[in-house]
C-alpha cells in the first residue's frame, strides 16, 4: 500500500516517497497550456500548497532517478496522455505569505529579504529599494537573463489579512503593505510564463487584479471544481486499499460496531468529511480530515483544529447567531459569496471562504445569472459550529447549560406543559429582535442549538416510518422528547394565545398521524410527544402526550 503524505504538502516528496497521491495533472496540464494567471480561493489545508508544489516540480524540469524524460511525472496523466516538453524549463519566483502573518514590520521583513535573496541567488546585482519595484525590476531582470517568461507562484497571497481577521487595524495595515507590494506587479504580463495565486478569501484581490489585469479566478468554475481536495472517484481511488484496514482497526477500538460493512464505513466517512462544493456537482472530501482519519483510525474534528480560530467564529455567531446553523440559505449571488471587505467580511461570505459553508446547488435567475443555495458540508463542520453557536447562544442568554437541561429535562418528564412553555418562550424572548427572523427555520434552529448537548440528538436526517420529526432528544435515562414545531406570523397581540395553542395541537397531530414517533417506542424507556406552537418573535405553546 502506499503510504498516507501526513502533513506534507511537497510533490517530490509524496511522489518520490510512494505516499498516496491524487492526481490532479490533468488540471495542471490544462491551466499551463491553455491560460497564463490563475486565482483559486479555497480553505486553509484542503491541498492549495501541494498543487503549487507540483507546478514548481512541472515547470522546473524535476527529474526522476530512473532517467525518464516525463521525470517525475512519468506515471501521472499528464506523463502519460500528453507530449508536455518536460525538459523545458523556467525561471520561478515563489512567495508563501503564510510565512509572515503577525505583524506589518514581519511581512515588510519577508518580502524584502525573499526579494534579496533572489538577487543573491540568480546573481541578478541589483540594488533594492522598495519591494514592489523590486519584484518588477527581478521579473524583467530574471525574464532577460534567461531569455524566458518568469513563473510567478504565491501561496496563501492573504493570509496577512485573513489570519488577522478580527483583528481590523492589523488586518488593514497588513493589506495595505500587501496592495502596495502586488502593485509591482504592473506592466510585467510580457515578462511571465505563468501565474498562480491561492489563498482563502478574495478580499477584491488586494490589488492583485490591479498588478495582474488579467488574473482569472478560477474559485468557481465548473471545470476546476475537483482541483483540490479528494473527489468521491480519487477517494475510492486512493484508498480502497486502505479501507479494510481502517475497518479492522475502528472495530477493534470501537469507532464502528462489529457488523458494520466496508460499504457501511465509506458511507459514514462521506456523511462526516465529504460534502464540500464550489458547483454544486462535484463533492470534494477534505483531504487533512481523510488522511488524519486512516492515520488514526476514528473519526474527529481535524480541519477544525487546523481552520481558523474560535474567536473568528464566536465573532459571526454574535453578530448572526443563525449563519452558522446556515440551512436554506437561498439565493445567494456570486457577489454576496464573493464579497470582502478588510475587517468587515459578512457572515455568509466569511463562512463560505473559509469553508464552514458550501454551494448545495446552483440555479438561475430570471435573468439567467447563476444564483446559490448553501449548506453546511458535512458533519465535522456542523458539530463545530453547533457547539460554538451553543456557546454564543447561552452566553447571549446568560445561562449555564447544565441546569438549563435539568430543567428542560424534568419539565418533560413531569409532563408539565405550562413549565416547558415557560422555558422555550424564555429562549426565544431572550433574543434580541433583530435575532429573530421570523420564519419557522429559525425557530428550528435556536431550538436545536438549545438542545444540542442535552443527550444524543436526533434530527430529520433520519428517516421515520412516514415522515421526520423535526427533533428528538434523547436523555441519558430513556426519556425520549419528540419534537414537533409549527409557525405562524401572528402579529396581532389578543389573536396570539389562541394561535400559538392551535398550532401547538396540529404539531401534536402530525407526530401522530406520520408516526413520527413510532422508529423510537420499542428502544425508549419512555416517550413523550411534544407540539410546538410558535408564533410572531417566539411566542410560544408546549402541549405534550405519553407515548406507553
């Protein structure tokens, strides 16, 4: 079997060491042949490194040991489905500003002496000044010294901005140093081979687009959707070796039960780590979670530990506690998800960028331009933003989880419906206004936030014999709540009491008449059924039956 690239991000490297490798040269072939400057933004650790790694590798004529001309690319598709002049090579400058993140004086630090050490190295004998008329006067310099266009890799061209995002002075001081360096880039284009600039979020470019007029932003297009990351074909590709053992292994530590199938596995690995899209087609598996996951052999949070911080999503989550349980987020143009202003990032293009969101699909509008519906990816990703927006939310509130589930808790097992009443109106009246927005989803939403760590949750994921329950909590003693809601816009004040205890009896209806609760009577010690009646800002009505 090859072996798993852990925390490598160099194409040498995985290809000469026989490490699992996705072969994403199909892609590179076409972007070398076919464009000049490229744009891709994607999450941090989903494969941007690695990709422009092997574009170094490509256009500086890596050999391989063995003497094949396609050197190391002999056994990729690009080695053996094209006649690329892999002798050929460039001159390249490379910047990784992921290097230089902490403050204005170390990225001025990086840039001056990644500049001189150019100088130094190609023996170029110029006299620095400033780095963004250095940069231009080394590309032309290098471009007539080897009588060749120069090849421009940037990895994480942003990371000054976007590693600082809540910091705002920082994040401005860093983008105005990082403008005024890629302002060097004017007037260069007939000096380069070829450009490539990744990074995670746009921010209008930082004055990329002013140095490098014809930069093509490659973020969304349909035919670059699979460049990064895992998709389901390279997943079963790369590791059907390697699934067996995975399987053997989380049976014996108990990740998985003892019956469960390779079939079973895989199925569960794509609910916890696949999910991601940038065309609402092609499904793309993170790659760190996937390797991490065979390495260890059980499931956890490992993009999570390595995206940004907490604070950044503690920030979103108190300024638009819903974006992060984003469900039916619709109609999103490409100008909201594109979107970036240095320190003012909105939620959905903020968690888009970064990866905690994802395009569900993509349709179009009357005029035909493509608009988005959202969704969070995959598992790994919504139980980190529930437990942050949990946080968020009692913090909000001013209330300790614990007793809040005591409460809850003994509310339902003394069937008092007055008592569950009082608690959820307490909830939702403890919002701010501008909180609520008065759609049935985000009642939904804060109630199972609310809920989220009072005992094993169960939503409409899974399957009842007729229809889904919008909830169901499962207590560590055997009670089991099920949970219906129903939502009406009652403004009118003397109308609500009487609407809220209607739509509290039709939820109770509907838990019967689907038999939302029948998949749970046999396992449940005891089952309760609850009807949510919500109206106008969260007034609300608890009615409950036993279920014997």
């Amino acid at each position: 079997m090859k072996r798993l690239p852990i925390s490598m991000n160099t194409f040498q490297e995985i290809i000469k060491g026989n490490y699992v490798y996705s072969d994403k040269t199909k892609f590179i072939y076409d972007m070398a042949s076919s464009g000049k400057s490229y744009f891709l933004s994607r999450p941090r650790r989903f494969g941007k490194s690695l990709l422009l790694s092997t574009f170094e590798a490509l256009f500086s004529g890596t050999q391989d040991p063995d003497g094949s001309p396609q050197g190391l690319f002999k056994d990729l598709w690009i080695g053996r489905e094209t006649d690329y002049d892999f002798t050929r090579t460039y001159p390249i400058i490379s910047f990784s500003m992921a290097t230089a993140t902490n403050s204005p004086e170390e990225l001025n630090f990086y840039l001056a002496t990644t500049l001189s050490d150019i100088n130094d190295q190609e023996k170029l004998n110029l006299t620095l000044t400033l780095p963004n008329i250095d940069l231009r006067r080394i590309i032309k310099k290098l471009s007539e010294k080897y009588n060749k266009g120069v090849v421009i890799l940037i990895d994480e061209y942003d990371a000054p901005v976007s590693n600082n995002i809540a910091n705002k002075e920082l994040a401005f001081k860093n983008s105005e140093i990082l403008k005024d360096f890629y302002s060097g880039f004017k007037d260069t284009d007939k000096f380069l081979r070829f450009v490539f600039v990744t990074g995670v979020t746009r921010y209008a470019f930082m004055g990329l687009s002013t140095g490098l007029n014809n930069l093509y932003d490659m973020t969304m297009s349909n035919n670059y959707s699979g460049v990064c990351g895992f998709t389901l074909d390279e997943f079963d590709d790369c590791f059907s070796e390697h699934l067996p053992v995975l399987l053997r292994n989380m049976k014996q530590n108990g990740s998985v039960h003892n019956d469960t199938t390779l079939g079973e596995l895989r199925e569960i690995i794509l609910k916890y780590y696949d999910g991601y899209s940038w065309d609402g087609k092609t499904m793309i598996l993170n790659p760190v979670s996937i390797l991490n996951m065979f390495q260890d052999s059980f499931f956890s949070e490992y993009w999570i530990q390595t995206s940004p911080s907490v604070s950044f999503l503690s920030k979103i989550a108190m300024e638009n506690p819903l974006a992060l349980l984003g469900d039916e987020l619709e109609k999103i143009s490409p100008r909201i998800l594109n979107a970036a202003e240095v320190g003012s990032l909105g939620p959905i293009p903020a968690l888009f960028q970064t990866g905690y969101l994802t395009i569900d699909q993509v349709t179009f509008d009357d005029e035909r331009k493509r608009v988005f519906t959202m969704k969070i990816p995959n598992l790994e990703v919504k139980g980190n933003n529930l437990l942050i927006f949990q946080s968020c939310l009692y913090n909000l509130l001013g209330r300790d989880p614990a007793i809040e589930k005591d409460l809850f808790h003994d509310a339902i097992r003394d069937r008092d419906d007055g008592k569950l009443s009082r608690i959820i109106n307490s909830v939702f009246a403890g919002l701010p206004a501008e909180r609520h927005d008065n759609r049935e989803s985000c009642y939904h939403k804060i109630l199972y936030g609310y809920c989220y760590k009072f005992g094993r949750i169960v939503t409409p994921e899974r399957k009842g014999a007729i229809g889904n329950s919008d909830l169901l909590v499962i207590f560590s003693d055997g009670l089991y709540a099920a949970i219906e809601l129903k939502f009406d816009v009652g403004r009118s004040v003397p109308k609500q009491e009487r609407l809220v205890a209607k739509l509290a009896k039709m939820a109770l209806s509907s838990i019967d008449a689907k038999d939302y609760w029948r998949p749970y009577q046999a396992e449940a010690k005891e089952l309760v059924k609850i009807g949510l009646g919500v109206s106008w800002r969260g007034q609300c009505l608890a009615l409950m039956e036993s279920e014997d």
